[in-house]
C-alpha cells in the first residue's frame, strides 16, 4: 500500500511540473519561441521545439495519470527531465548567459538551481520506474 500512495505522489508531482510547464510555454509563446531563436543549441529547431515541447509534456501527463501507461510515462518523464538536463549541462558548460526558456517560475532559476531542480525530478522518476515495477510484479507472482 506505502508504494502505491508513494507511486501517486511522484506521478502527481510530475504531472504538476509538466503541465505547470507546458502551460506556462504555450501561455508566454511569443518569449518561448524567442528565447529558443536565442539559443545556439536550439535555434535550428526552435519552430518545432515551440510546439513539440509542451505537447510533449502534455502527453506525458496524461500517460502518467491513467494506470495503464504509468510506467511508459514514468519513462518517458526519466528520458525528457535527462534531455532538459543535457541541454542545462551543456548551457553552464558553455559559459552562455542566456534565459532559461522554461516558462514561469521556473525560468527565474539560475542554470545551477535548475539542474538540481531537475537532478530531483530525475531521481523522483527513477524511484518511481522502480516502485512501478515492483508493483506488477509483486501483483503477477
């Protein structure tokens, strides 16, 4: 029973970030889209990422609320927090001063704060793929 409530409450978390943060995108489109047209690491791709990103986000919410896809969206939440991830990394790696284009709140982070906001996500994902499979298998022996 303790690793169910615990799986709810890491798959509520996460879909509170990810709709916070699609939300927030879609709500402040024109300063996503300029801030990602700012990124070296983006730019190219900055007219898909604007709406690629949030509908992702918004897809794996909902795979995270139905018990069916959870764990395919716990996953999918672990692959998409270490890609953000990646790209935090390779923004204090090059020194580059520039906005974070999460949106919200979030986007007040300094690429620091962000990465271990992210490195708690992460982990949250991890237990929670863990927990997950534990779960069916402990309801398939």
């Amino acid at each position: 029973m303790k690793q169910k409530i615990t799986i709810e409450i890491i798959c509520s978390l996460l879909v509170l970030l990810f709709v916070y943060a699609a939300v927030s995108k879609i709500w402040e489109y024109e300063t996503f889209k300029y801030q990602l047209g700012n990124s070296p690491f983006l730019k190219p791709f900055a007219s898909v990422i604007v709406w690629l990103v949030p509908s992702v986000e918004l897809i794996i919410s909902a795979m995270l609320a139905v018990a069916q896809t959870r764990r395919a969206g716990l996953y999918a939440s672990l692959i998409l927090l270490l890609a953000f991830t990646g790209y935090i990394a390779g923004m204090l790696l090059s020194g580059i001063h520039l906005p974070c284009p999460c949106g919200g709140i979030i986007q007040r982070f300094s690429w620091k704060q962000h990465l271990v906001f992210n490195l708690f996500f992460i982990v949250l994902s991890a237990i929670g793929i863990v927990l997950e499979r534990n779960q069916k298998l402990k309801y398939a022996a």
